[in-house]
C-alpha cells in the first residue's frame, strides 16, 4: 500500500490486477471487482454533474446490499465525502443528520426512500434515472483526488442531546491499513463480512479490509445480523476467512452451533470492552490457534482501531481484566490524571491519543473540537491528541488494560452513547422534571438500557397516568432515537441518589423504590389464543416489560438483538422447537405467535 492516496485510487489499483475476481457479494447480487468499479464511476459521473467534489459531503441511504458499496463507493469516486445514514434509524433521525451535514445530495435506493420524504436535498437513486454524462468526470475526480481530503462524517451520541458528526480523512484510514499489515496479513484470498451498520465505523474496517486488497466483501442481511444461528451459516457457506465482532454479538455466536468453522483464520473483536471469559466455551471448542483472535480498542475519533492485543487461553487465568494490548505502529498513547500529568505505570489514568488516525475534529461543532481535540508542546514538538474519556492502566511491561470510562458514555453493542441525549429527550415531556438513563445488565451479555422517570415534586401520578406516560415517552424514543439508544424500561422514581460530590449515583438506581407501568392485555382487548398467552408470557418475563401490544415491534419496544433471541430460545424450549427468528415477518406477539403455530401444525 502507498501512502499519499486515497482509498478509491488504492481500490482502483485492486480493479485493475485482477478484475474480474469478485469483490462483493449480497443477498441481492454479485459484483466483480471490474463491475463494482463501473457502476460506482456512473454514480460518480452523476454526483461530480451535480457538482461534488472534495470536501463536499454526500448522503448515503441505502439498505444491506451490494448497492451500498456502489454508492460509498461513488460518493468517494466524485472526489466527495460520505455521511452514512442507516434507513432503519427512525424518520427524525435520518431528517437531522441530513440537515445536521448540510449534504448536497444523497445516494440512495428506492426500497428505504420512505426514509427520505422529506429529503431536502436531491436524491440519486441508484435503481431510477441511471443514464449519466458522456464527460469521465469519475476518473478526473480520482486523480484530483488528496490523502487529506474527507472520506466520511460518521456521527456519534452527544452528550448535550445533539449528536455530532466526525471527520475523518483518506489518509487516517490508508495508514490504518497500513499499520496492521503485520497484524492481519491482509490477502487477496480472504473474505471479509459486512456486518456492522454503515452508520459504526467498525464498517470501515470491514470494508477496506476486503477491496483494498482484492478479497470479496459479503454483505450480511438484517436477519443474518440478528440471528447467530443465520450468522453461523452464512460464516460457513461463504467461507469467510476474517470476522470482526463486538463482544455482544460474539457471544451469541459462540452459543450459536457446535460446528466447525474450518476456512476462519481470524477473529477481531473491538467496539466495547472484551470479557475474556466469555472465551472459555470457544477455547474449549476451537483452541486458541485457528483462527486467532485479537482484541482491538478504538475510537471513531481516532479512526476505528489504535491497539491490538492477540487473546490466547493464557488469558483466562485473568478474567478481570480486559487486555488491549500495545499501540498501533504511528500510534501515540497517553496517560494523564486529573492534572494533566502522566501518571505512573500501574496507575489508572485518562487515554489521550495521538498518531495518524487522529480525526480532523467535529463537523460544524468548533468548540467541541477544541475541547476533545489538544495540541500540546509548541512549534517542532506539537503532538495532536484526542482526548477519549477512557481510563487504562499500563502495566511494567508496556501493555495497556482498560478500566472504563471517565464519564457517563455507555457502550452497548459497539455503540457510544451519551445518556443526556436520551435523557434531553424523555425530560421534554411537561409531566417530568428530569429523566436518568443508565444501562442494566440481565445477564450473558444482553445489556439494555433503562430509563429513570422522576416527576415535579408533588405531582401525583395514578397507575393509568403513569401508563400514559410511559407509553408516549416510550413512542417518542422510538420515533426520535436508532434501535441501540431506546430504553427497555421505564421506572418512575421520586428521589434522585447523589454521590458525595453531587452527581447522580447511576449505580444506586437499580436498587430505588419504583413503579412501573402496569402490565396490559397484549390484545389490547381482543380474546388471546393459548399460543399468544403463552408468547407474551415469555415476552413480558425476557424484556422486563409489561404492556407490550399484540402488533408491538419488539425492537421499537427496547429489545435489543441478544434479548429477541433470548425470547426465541424460550419459545424455542417450551415448544421444542427450532426457530431462528428469521421465519418472523415482523418481530411481534403475533407473527411470534402464528409461526409457532404453523410449527406445531406440521
């Protein structure tokens, strides 16, 4: 690899050693490497028409398939920069983060473009309108092309209820590659898997980990990403070589299937802290040589990855701790106290993080670059870091384990998110003074968050008040926040706890007097079969919920990915069945319900 070019350019290089090698694959089709570089310069043609160019940013809207890789890969082409904007986030979302960016278009495809009604911007369709200009002016924009020119804007939780977008350049990204070359043994021969949201940078290195050096990317369906069992499948039927997991989703699939995974060489874990005895089952079951895992800590602030530490057996003797090894080559780590002082090897200190993969700052949000992002010395010796919120510790021989936050940001998932963006928005409602939102762990990973309603002094609220309002503040979140930010359960509590210092105690909330909404008829009224008394039952014991309707999506109702499956697995042993949760059309009581049925009936 080269430095000094950008990702299309170096994708271009792979295009032409061996174009016809495929270079994605979906549900929906296959592209070659020389197919995949057409269309995206037709989408480049039309976007450069409209006048894109570096440092412009473009919209991209697109479902699971190989169009999304043909519009990224276009936008880049047309010399511009991409804002990922996932069609499952709620309408509100996707309207603030394209007005947020201020894109001058957006790339999209017309299966989501009920996502995009009230759009603002104009819209190049992928699947409509697809004649372009005879000019090449796809190719003029790869030359005109500069390392230091934008690749993407992925925006993360905001602490003051405001997301904010990241800038991120070409060349943070080519050096990323470049500094794991050692550590992956990137090779034209593995298959890679698109499986985290374009909107996590996780996909990044998903991504380029394929097409920058001629593998093939397989693009993981919504029902895949949810099912481990599907995932497990499709691990085996595609062959793929290298995976990439939070610890979440790992989890899952180590209880997915006892099967062999015979060409899977490498696992990297990365977006959340790494339990290591979570492990234990699949040492047991694969050893700890094929494939390797490594475990990789990041920031989207610094460009997905800054250390890697390979995890062995060895490991296990250690459970509390979470290894994340030495920094990236290029990669500069810093550990400071509360005085801005380094602290002392075994001391816990605040991460600041330095070297190439240091992002341009925040988009339209200057005084939130200068907080988060420092230089420090002068003239010849001036360092950029980025201040992370994490706490570490270095041991005596060099390695660094982490501790936790600094603050009050939540990892779920691989996802950032700052409570007081969820908590600004439920605290919107007249009725209360305040909300909390802190995560709750129920155990093998599956962490939801649960938010703290806490009313004016005074006020009474009755069973079927309390109802109500659980109910709109519920539907709010669902309407306003992605899937990862809603809370599963609401508890009204009449006294916030404080630590000495005046903060509020998130760990002493699970403990406080509260209430709850009061459970409802999942039917709403209308007479329940056998079956769907039975599913909302195991519903209602797995979410920790009551109330939740007969034609309630699960999922807008705070279930996150693992607790759905935990819900199948229930269904599954009362039953004796073998759902995978792909058989649902949609994730309720009774499509639940109806597919047990017809399990039953044969």
């Amino acid at each position: 690899m080269v430095s000094g070019k950008t990702l299309h350019q170096l994708f271009e290089v792979q295009a032409a050693r061996m174009p016809d090698r495929v270079a994605v694959s979906g549900a929906d089709r296959a592209l070659t490497y020389r197919e995949l570089n057409a269309e995206a310069d037709a989408v480049a043609a039309r976007l450069r028409a409209g006048g894109a160019g570096p440092d412009r940013l473009i919209g991209l809207c697109v479902d699971r398939s190989a169009d999304l890789v043909v519009g990224l890969l276009g936008i880049l082409k047309a010399g511009a920069a991409y804002v990922p904007v996932d069609p499952a986030y709620p309408a509100d979302r996707v309207a603030f983060l394209l007005d947020d960016s201020q894109v001058s278009a957006v790339v999209s495809v017309s299966r989501v473009a009920e996502r995009l009604t009230d759009c603002g911007a104009p819209v190049v369709w992928l699947d409509r309108d697809t004649e372009a200009p005879a000019a090449p002016a796809a190719p003029a924009a790869v030359e005109e092309s500069r390392e230091s020119d934008l690749a993407y804007v992925i925006y993360t939780s905001g602490s003051t209820g405001v997301p904010k977008g990241v800038l991120v350049e070409h060349r943070n990204v080519v050096r990323l590659f470049e500094q794991t070359t050692e550590l992956v043994g990137y090779s034209a021969d593995d298959v890679w898997t698109l499986f985290h949201s374009i909107s996590f940078d996780f996909s990044v290195w998903e991504l380029w980990g394929a097409l920058l050096h001629g593998g093939r990317l397989v693009v993981a369906g919504t029902e895949t990403v949810r099912s481990p069992e599907l995932l497990h499948k499709l691990l085996a039927d595609e062959g793929v070589t290298v995976l990439n997991q939070t610890p979440s989703a790992f989890r899952r699939l180590v209880g997915a299937s006892t099967a062999t995974l015979p060409a899977l060489r490498l696992v990297v874990f990365g977006g959340e802290r790494l339990d290591v005895k979570l492990l234990e089952p699949w040492f047991a079951r694969y050893g700890d040589e094929r494939p390797a895992l490594v475990n990789m800590y990041g920031i989207t602030e610094t460009t997905v990855h800054v250390t890697a530490r390979a995890i062995t057996r060895a490991d296990l003797d250690e459970p509390g701790v979470s290894p994340i090894g030495r920094p990236l080559p290029e990669v500069t780590l810093h550990l400071l106290g509360e005085d801005g002082s380094p602290v002392a090897d075994g001391t816990p200190g605040e991460l600041y993080v330095g070297g190439t993969g240091v992002a341009r700052g925040y988009h339209r949000r200057p005084e939130l670059t200068a907080e988060r992002f420092r230089t420090v010395g002068t003239g010849a010796d001036a360092v950029r870091l980025y201040r992370s919120g994490d706490r570490a510790v270095r041991t005596a021989g060099g390695e660094y384990l982490y501790v936790g936050r600094a603050d009050d940001q939540i990892k779920i998932r691989g996802f950032r998110i700052e409570p007081g963006e969820i908590e600004a928005l439920l605290a919107d409602d007249p009725r209360l003074a305040s909300a909390i939102v802190a995560p709750q762990d129920h155990g093998e990973g599956d962490v939801r968050l649960t938010a703290y309603l806490v009313p004016p002094p005074d006020a009474e609220i009755d069973d079927e008040a309390l109802g109500r309002l659980v109910a709109e503040v519920s539907a709010r979140a669902a309407g306003t926040l992605p899937e990862h930010m809603r809370p599963s359960a609401y508890r009204l509590i009449t006294e916030v706890p404080t630590t000495a210092q005046g903060k509020v105690d998130r760990s002493a909330l699970p403990a406080l007097p509260h209430r709850q909404a009061p459970a409802g008829p999942a039917g709403a009224g209308a007479e329940l079969t056998p079956t769907q008394q039975q599913v909302d039952a195991i519903v209602t014991e797995v979410l920790a919920r009551p109330g939740i309707g007969l034609d309630d999506d699960l999922f807008e109702h705070g279930a996150t990915s693992l607790a759905f499956m935990r819900v199948i697995a229930s269904v599954n042993r009362h039953w004796k069945l073998s759902l995978t949760g792909a058989e649902l059309d949609a994730a309720t009581v009774r499509h639940l319900s109806a597919c047990v049925d017809a399990q039953e009936s044969k």
